[in-house]
C-alpha cells in the first residue's frame, strides 16, 4: 500500500507519519510519501505530477490554513488551501480510483445547538475558516465516491503550536490567566485521532463523513484549568466571556461532535479528554 500524506509539517500530519511508520515497521507492504511545500494541493498540475510519479494507493490530506482569524483577513488564501486544495486532491481520487481521507472540523456548525453535532447536521459556519472547510467537504463529495471526511475539534499534540503548550507556558510565567469559559467542544490528542487511520486504511469502512474527538466536553476556561492542575503550576485561571475576550472571527459557542457513528462502524473505545491530556502532559 503506498500513502500520500500531505501538510506533512503539520502537527496532526506528524502524529499520522509516526502511525504509518510504526505501521511500516511490521507490515512490508506499506511505502510511505510525505510532502509540504513542494507539492502545492492549490494547483492540480502538482498534483497530477506528484501522483504520476508516486502513483499512491491512498491519499491523507493533512494540509491545511488553520489560523481561524487569519483567515478573516486572507480569504483568498484561506479558500484556496482549504477549497481549492481538497478538490484537487478529490479529482484525482476518482481519476485513480484510490480512497481520499481528508480533516475537516467542528467549525462548519454555528454552535447553537443543543446536543452534539451529528454527521448530517446541517452546516452554517460563522467565519471564513468554517467557509472554507466546508467548501473543500462539498467539493470532495461532488468530485469522488472514495473519500474520508473526518470532522474534528480542539487539536493538540507534538510537534505544533497548540493551546495547551500555550498555557503552560503562560501559566508558568504569569500568576493569573484569563480563558473564555462559555465557548464548549471537545479537546482531541492528536495521537488518538492518528491511530484510528488504521482502520480507516485496513478495514475500509462505508465511505462518508465521520466525526472523531476525544470522550466528553469542556470549556476553554476548564481545559485550561486541567492543564494547569496537572503541570502542578501556581497559576490562577479565571473565565471571562466571549463577548470580553473579542476576536476577528467569531467562534460557536457549542461544538461538541457526536462519535457514535465512528464508534459503531469501527468498533473503537475513544479515551475521555482528560485521560488523553494527561498522557500528552505526562
């Protein structure tokens, strides 16, 4: 089996290198490419190219403009990488006829929901970031039948900025922190979220959307106060409002995903997110 990763110097691209590796290690059959820059997703003559010459058997699509209020200011950006790039790599999916598995996220839904997202809950994202995303899923779904669209939230892990090395690094300089306390979703470990492509490679599920988090819920404000208990440091972490803590691009105030369909079609145990937070701190 040869995989095309790409974003390959993205944080959740590192966790999925190090799964395939450590999948390569036992199993022969499987030859691995990762690339960044020098394949561009935007523009399809790359990646007819790339393709031709590495001729892949499955494509990962890790890249990604996640600056959620950077996007606010380079849509045109935001829409190329986020739109433009997923609907490429879809056309040569179906050209090849290979599976695609692309990550999208939580913020294709405006939060006002009462109970967790469902994978065919209807879309209506807040800003330019959720825009984009959503176009790279709607292009995937008219351009390929073979595709992976796995919707996640709160990503964190090595080899990245994140929000949880940004509090302890914050926490350990400062005597107090302000996080956003009404903002709810569900922190994911990148690990986790990478050690489920296995199955998604070996077992080949029914194609579609499917929603992967971390167990449970939390706010900003709680995730941080977690953090901070753990790495035992002496720091007060005190909630303010979204409406104090303003932004460029607006956030949904609930984005909690229901994972029963992954957990059904999969067969998996998903770790609850302070389980998982603990490992990664640990």
């Amino acid at each position: 089996m040869r995989i095309w990763v790409t974003g390959a110097s993205g944080m959740l691209a590192h966790a999925i290198i190090l799964e395939i590796r450590e999948l390569s290690s036992t199993r022969e059959e499987i030859e691995l490419a990762a690339t960044d820059v020098e394949t561009d997703i935007t523009k399809l003559e790359d990646v007819r190219s790339f393709t031709g010459e590495f001729k892949p058997d499955v494509i990962i699509n890790c890249a990604a403009y996640t600056d959620v209020d950077g996007c606010e200011s380079n849509r045109e950006t935001a829409f190329a990488v986020n739109g433009e790039g997923p609907k490429n790599l879809a056309m040569i999916s179906a050209e090849l006829k290979i599976p695609l598995i692309h990550f999208s996220t939580d913020y294709v839904f405006d939060g006002t929901a009462k109970k967790a997202y469902r994978e065919d809950s209807p879309p209506a994202p807040l800003q330019v970031y959720g825009e984009s995303k959503l176009q790279g899923e709607n292009f995937i779904r008219e351009c390929t039948d073979k595709f992976y669209i796995i919707r996640t939230s709160w990503l964190y892990g090595y080899n990245g900025k994140n929000f949880v090395d940004t509090i302890v690094s914050a926490a350990a300089q400062k005597d107090e922190l302000k996080v956003v306390s009404d903002q709810i979703g569900s922190p994911t470990f990148t690990r986790d979220l990478a050690h489920i492509i296995r199955k998604f490679l070996f077992e080949k599920p029914e194609y579609g959307i499917y929603h992967y988090t971390n167990e449970g819920s939390c706010s900003w404000y709680e995730f941080a106060k977690e953090i901070v208990r753990i790495k035992e440091l002496n720091c007060r972490v005190a909630p303010v409002s979204t409406a104090e803590y303003k932004r460029p691009a607006a956030r949904p105030r609930f984005s909690v995903l229901s994972k029963e369909k992954i957990k059904n079609e999969l067969r998996i145990d998903i770790p609850h997110w302070t389980k998982a937070l603990e490992t990664y701190l640990k």
